[in-house]
C-alpha cells in the first residue's frame, strides 16, 4: 500500500510567507499544484500550515445564497458579454459598439479602447504624411542632382569647345592648316609639333 505524502498546494508558492519547499522536505512530502490536479490520490492528512503574504492578500467578496438577485446576475451577465464583444472586435482591429445598454464598466472599456483607436488612426495619418512628404523631398533631390549632372555636362563640353578654339587659334596664328572638324586630340599633336619646331 503506498504512503500517502502528497501536499497539494495551491501555487503560485512564492506567495506563502513560509519556504514551502522546505517545509515539505522537512515532513518528507512532495508538493503538487491543488489548481493544475485533477485528482487529490496519495493526498497526505498532516500538512504544514502556511499563510498568504500580507501584501499578497486579494480582497474576498463573499456573496451568501441567495445574496444576488437574478436581475443582478443578468446585469453582470449581459455586461460581461457587452465587454466580450468589445474586446473581440478591437482584437480584430474593428472595434464594434455592441447593441443595447452597456454597463458602467463595458461603456468605459469602449471608450478608452475607442480612444485609442482614434489616437492609432491619428498616428497613421501622420505617418503617411510623412510618407508623402519624404516622396517629394526624394522626387526635388533627384531633380536637382540630374540638373546638376547636366550642368556638368554643359559645362565639360563648354570647356571642351575651348580647348578647341584656343587650339585653332594657335595653329591659325602659326599658318598651320587643319580639318574643320579635327578632333581635339589632332589638333594638340599639331600644336605640340609646331612647338618642336
């Protein structure tokens, strides 16, 4: 026949002012969670006693037979499935006022939740803003850096047709003859020959 040293303690443990796992190797038990058994087998009669910390200590409504009225409970009843509803529907990212009168505490939840959905729209609005305005921003740079690679461009060829005409200039001064439309580069090995002369 096995021994009964099962302690079947309500957990979570930490919230005994005694070390429950010492108390338990002391007596020679084993600890198991009450609220996860389905079962009380091998449960041990002698226990240690232990005490709730103090600050841990929720505050007990104890309601008598008969204590509540039935129209009570189905105000509790329907505000409960009120709050249900709403809770539902905003984790859905739809939050729907449900049909009816809602209670204190169901009509405060859809306020505050409604709330927050109108400051989450108002963040996204202002988020696309943004957006848009980055799109412009982006949209004036690139415009302004192909401008400015044309003006470049502008500017090397500009140069360029310098380059040439100073060239010509030179050989023209010297009474060299030339193609018209010589390149730069046959123009300088001219000019770099009259220089050896």
């Amino acid at each position: 026949m096995s021994k009964n040293n099962i302690w079947y303690l309500a957990g979570p443990f930490h919230q005994y002012q005694e070390n429950v796992k010492a108390l338990a190797k002391e007596a020679g038990l084993v600890i198991v969670d009450a609220n996860a058994a389905t079962s009380r087998k091998g449960e041990a009669n002698d226990v240690p006693e232990v005490t709730i910390r103090p600050e841990l200590k929720a505050v007990a409504v104890v309601v008598e037979a008969g204590g509540l009225s039935q129209n009570v409970v189905d105000q509790l009843t329907a505000e409960l499935a009120a709050i249900g509803v709403i809770v539902e529907s905003f984790a859905v990212q739809s939050l729907e006022r449900p049909e009816g009168e809602l209670g204190e505490t169901a009509g405060r939840l859809f306020q505050v939740l409604e709330a927050v959905n109108a400051g989450i729209a108002s963040l996204q609005r202002e988020r696309d803003g943004e957006v848009e305005k980055a799109k412009l921003l982006q949209k004036q740079v690139d415009d302004l850096l192909a401008q400015a690679a044309k003006r470049d461009l502008e500017t090397e060829e500009s140069r360029e047709a310098k380059e040439v005409a100073e060239l010509k200039a030179t050989l023209d001064a010297a009474n060299v003859s030339y193609r018209a439309n010589a390149s730069k580069e046959s123009l300088q090995k001219q000019v770099a020959e009259l220089d050896k002369q």
